[in-house]
C-alpha cells in the first residue's frame, strides 16, 4: 500500500482527492460571500453565523484546513522532487501539442493562492475567531456583524480590493487546469471525457475567479 502512494499515480490521486475536497469547498464558500452583494448585510450574517455555528460545520472545518495544508505542503514536495529528477520541464503533453500556461505554472500559482490565503486568514478568519468584531441583532438573535468587517476592509483599503482580486484570479487560473486533471487522474482520461472535462474547467474556473472578484468591485462601485 505505502509502494502505491509513493508512486507517480499515487501522488496524483492524493492530489485529485483532496482538490476535489477544496473545489467543492469553493463552491459553498463562494455561495455565501456573494449574499454580500445583496440587502444590507443581513443575508450575509445570517449565512455567516450560520456557518460558524453548525456543528457539522465546526467538524468539516478543521478537515478543511488540514486538507488545505496538506494539498499545499504535498505540491510542494512532489514539485521539488520533480525537479531534481527531471530538471527539463514538460513543453508537451498527451492530449495538446503544448500545455496552456496555467498547466506550466500551477506551483507558482499555488504559491500566489497560499500567499493570498495567509492574508485573507489574517483579515478575516482571526479577527473573526480571536478578535473583537462588533456584534448585531437582527430580531432577538445577536450575532457577529461580519458585513461590517468585510465591507469596511474592501471601501477602506483599495489596495485589498486589487489584491484580492489577483487572488481571484490565480485561484481561476490554478482551477483551469487543477479541475480536470483531478478527475483525469480518477479515471475519465478517455478523449471524449478529456474534452467535456476541459470544458467543464473552464466554466468552474471563470465562475470561481469571477465570482470572488465581484466582490471588491461591488463595494468599490457601490
């Protein structure tokens, strides 16, 4: 069993597996941030404290982050393994006569999410759990007025906007080629899927990168 994870396949089903994990987290994570274009923030705080405080939320979430981590820590390792063995990189590929770029750079992509990742956790995620945000009622239920937190940070700080966005925009370019790789890897590697899957990872990846980018252009507009 540890022959079979220590192998070219191997690696790539640990790959496939726990980004397929992420992807669907990004679709849930997604979902809710885009209520804070609607109403005053009240949708957006109740699917927020909805979130914080679901107990199967509260299991997933620790899941999440190790997923997260290991997916980072793992690309790495098995990047700087391919490089000591292979020092020339790939310029082709099975199914295209040359490899798109985001397909050549999905580690430096990674990295730029990772770094992204770090001060998207630090602006929000900590301040949320260990610092103080203001709270809000809405009926007789209190709650953490996230809304405030949020689009504070986007009218305030126009930098962020521009940088969140650019994150956006790597995590779409990382998901253009990472979507159908993952589910190459488990098996739909014949052409027929190769090419519905392509397909299928370019409108997951315009959704995703354009979605979140929505976000500081709204506030920064309106």
């Amino acid at each position: 069993m540890t022959n079979i994870f220590n192998s070219s396949i191997g690696k790539k089903l640990i790959m496939s597996i726990t980004g397929i994990f992420l992807m669907l987290f990004l679709l849930v994570h997604l979902t809710v941030n885009l209520m804070l274009m609607v109403g005053d923030g009240e949708l957006f705080n109740r699917a927020a404290h909805f979130m914080g405080t679901n107990p199967a939320v509260k299991v997933i979430e620790p899941l999440l982050a190790i997923g997260f981590v290991f997916h980072i820590f793992y690309a790495t390792y098995i990047t700087l393994q391919n490089q000591r063995r292979r020092p020339i990189r790939y310029s082709t590929s099975a199914f295209n006569e040359v490899t798109t770029w985001p397909a050549k750079n999905m580690y430096i992509l990674g990295l730029t999410i990772f770094i992204f990742l770090i001060i998207h956790l630090t602006n929000f995620f900590w301040k949320i759990r260990f610092g103080t945000v203001e709270t809000i009622t809405y009926g007789n239920e209190s709650m953490p007025n996230i809304y405030a937190l949020v689009s504070g940070l986007f009218i305030n700080y126009w930098w962020y906007g521009v940088l969140y966005i650019v994150g956006a925009i790597a995590l779409g370019l990382h998901l253009s080629h990472g979507f159908w790789s993952a589910f190459q890897t488990l098996g739909m590697n014949g052409t027929k899927w190769i090419k519905r899957l392509e397909t299928l990872a370019y409108i997951y990846a315009i959704l995703i990168g354009t979605g979140f980018s929505m976000i500081p252009i709204y506030f920064f507009l309106f």
